[in-house]
C-alpha cells in the first residue's frame, strides 16, 4: 500500500488578491501527513507560488499532477491532495444540469481555473479500491466534486444569500460575536478585517475572488485588456487552450457547433448546402441524475455560497482557517485514534462557531466514506 500526496497553497503575491497562510497551511499538513499518517517525504508533492524553486500551481501543472497521482495509484493506495487558495464560482452554462447552480473552481496562479468539473473527471479514474482525499481551503468549495454525496452541508440546496465576508460584516463599523469587538479593517480588496479574541488581535481575509478582482488579474496575466464578464471563457480558451478547464472546452465547443449550425441555416437559405458535419459534440455535463458511487471524499472549507478565511495572527504565522482547525481537533485526539471523516468535519463545525466564523465546511462522499476514518 502506498501513500502520496499532493499539497497546493496560492498566496499570489504582490497581487491585488494576495493571501499569507496558504504556503503555511502547506507546510502544516506535510508535517501533518509525515508524522501522523505515516506518509514519507518524497511521495509528497509541493507546488507553493512563494518560491521558484518548486513546481507552479498553474492550472495545468496542478490537472497533471493530480492525474500522475491517479494514475500511478492501485487497489488499496492512499491518496491525498489539500488546495489552499482563492476560489471562486462561475455561474452553470444554460442547460447544465448543476446541483448548485454554479461551477466552483480553484483559482491556480496563473488564473486557469480548475472547476468541479475537472475534479469529478479526475475521482472518476480512480481504479477501485484506492482513496482520495481532497481538503479545500477556499471559498466556494462546497461541492467542489461534481456530482458527489453530498453527507454535511446545505450547498445543493442554500439557505439565505451569499456571504460578503466570513464574518458578515455588512456595512457596519463593529460586531460582537461573543468574544470582542471585531472592527473594520481599512483595505483596498474589502476582504481584510481586525479581529479582537482575547488578548489576540487577528486579521482575516475572505478568500473569495470577487469576479472584478478576478478579470483584472486575468487582464494582467495575459495581458489582454478586453476581458469583460461576457468574455471570461473565451479569454481562458484563448491564452490555455487545450489545458484550460473542460467546462471551459466544452463551451467553446458548444460556440462553435451554434455558431456552424447557424451557418449552415444561412448557406441552405440561399441555396447553398454542406453535408459535413464533422463537429466536435459538448462533453457530458453532470448533474442530480448522473450522480456516482466513488472512493473519492472532499472535505470543503465552506458551502458553495460562502467564504472561506485567511487569519493573520500578530505573532504568528498567518494560516487558514479550515486548515487550522483540522490540525486543532487532530490534535485533541491521539495519534493512533482513528477519527471519522463525518466526526472531524463535525468537530471543525462546531470549532469554527465557537471562534466566531461562519463559514461552514462540508463533506462531500458516500454514506461508507463518511464512517470511513480521515484519510484511511
């Protein structure tokens, strides 16, 4: 049996976006994995933007590592991946048959999206009898897996608006939530507020990629000023082609057959026909009927329709919210405890409400994986 690992942390610096504790949350669970769950160094894959020296987390170097992982994996295998970085979701094409509505995706260095799609192509190449456990750290996670049981969480089925802020600030000054005040912080992305816990002053940061936010890095990345909402796609086509996200793909794909059809309607309307019709056709889509019995569980750092956190600490080091939390109830237990994957994302839930977030992590599986323990 073997056990190999794949850890992705996105903190974009010197963007507009930037995050400080993913790199952090990576280096957290390698530790984690290497003196807890028995994996060994050189079966754990890095990719962190903070330094050149590893991999990039671009999208496509993060679809191949991911695939390599699978496909190298046999009966009994364990395998784990964690992202820790923005997310952001993209309202379903029209047609799609989506739980959520949205597509969720990862948001890669490089702005090539990873969306659900992707991540359910992946788990479905699993061979039989190996786990995969995925760990998402970001905002609109929930349902990160297309299709996949969902076992905790309301992300198929949301309750309430989408939040602003994991702390839901709204437009006042200050809120208590039961500790001390938490206060406004002046920032230019809205997403960085002061929080006061004790004796602690902590600043959190949503990592939600507001879609403005999200164009005008993609218009610095590619250096194609004409990105609009309306464009967003044809943009990633263009700069990724065949290593951006399926979704993607599959709607150019689309575009191309409409855009044929219709001129071939015009060509037959003034007599002139083609009888080819060597199109490529959409990729199948996944929805509520096509729902799979996989080996693959996620454990989502918030809902489909929430925000995950980015807390900075004044001493130390700044870390992610899910992550932390995770590392904190593990830590409560003792090492050769097994814990389930329903018990941990439980005790996080309820972890995260004591300290004041709101944001709520799910867990996305099927009834025997949710039993199963955490990374087993």
């Amino acid at each position: 049996m073997a056990k190999r690992a794949l850890l992705v942390g996105c903190n974009y610096p010197g963007t507009e976006a930037e995050l400080r504790g993913c790199v952090t949350d990576v280096m957290r669970m390698y530790d984690l994995l290497t003196q807890r769950f028995g994996f060994e160094g050189q079966d754990i894959m890095i990719m962190v933007d903070t330094d050149d020296s590893c991999l990039q987390p671009t999208g496509a170097n993060i679809k191949w590592a991911l695939n390599r992982l699978v496909a190298s994996s046999e009966d009994g295998d364990v395998l784990f991946f964690l992202y820790s970085g923005h997310g952001t979701r993209l309202p379903a094409q029209i047609g799609d048959d989506d739980e959520t509505g949205y597509d969720e995706c990862i948001v890669p260095c490089d702005m090539n999206l990873i969306t659900d799609d992707d991540f359910r192509a992946i788990v479905n190449k699993l061979s039989s009898g190996v786990a995969l456990t995925i760990v998402s750290d970001s905002c609109h996670s929930g349902g990160l897996i297309e299709a996949a049981t969902e076992q905790i969480g309301d992300s198929y089925n949301p309750q309430g608006e989408p939040e602003v802020d994991p702390f839901e600030f709204g437009e006042v000054d200050s809120v208590d939530v039961g500790h001390e005040e938490i206060e406004n912080y002046d920032d230019e992305s809205g997403g960085t507020k002061e929080v006061c816990t004790g004796e602690d002053v902590l600043k959190v940061k949503n990592k939600a990629l507001p879609l403005g936010t999200f164009m005008d890095m993609l218009r610095d990345r590619t250096g194609n000023r004409d990105v609009e909402v309306g464009s967003i796609r044809h943009t990633l086509y263009d700069t990724f082609k065949e290593d951006s996200s399926s979704k993607v793909r599959s709607f150019m794909r689309e575009r191309s057959v409409a855009y044929e059809e219709e001129s071939q309607f015009v060509q037959a309307e003034q007599g002139e026909t083609d009888d080819g019709d060597a199109y490529a056709q959409p990729e199948e889509t996944y929805g509520e009927a096509k729902r799979v019995t996989d080996m693959a569980v996620l454990v989502s750092g918030c809902q489909s329709h929430q925000t995950s956190s980015d807390v900075r600490p004044t001493s130390d080091p700044a870390y992610g919210a899910l992550c932390n939390a995770i590392q904190t109830v593990l830590a409560s237990v003792e090492p050769d405890q097994p814990i389930s994957n329903r018990y941990l994302v439980t005790e996080v839930r309820l972890l995260l409400a004591s300290q004041g977030f709101t944001q709520q992590p799910g867990l996305y599986c099927t009834d025997e994986n949710a039993e199963a323990p955490f990374i087993c």
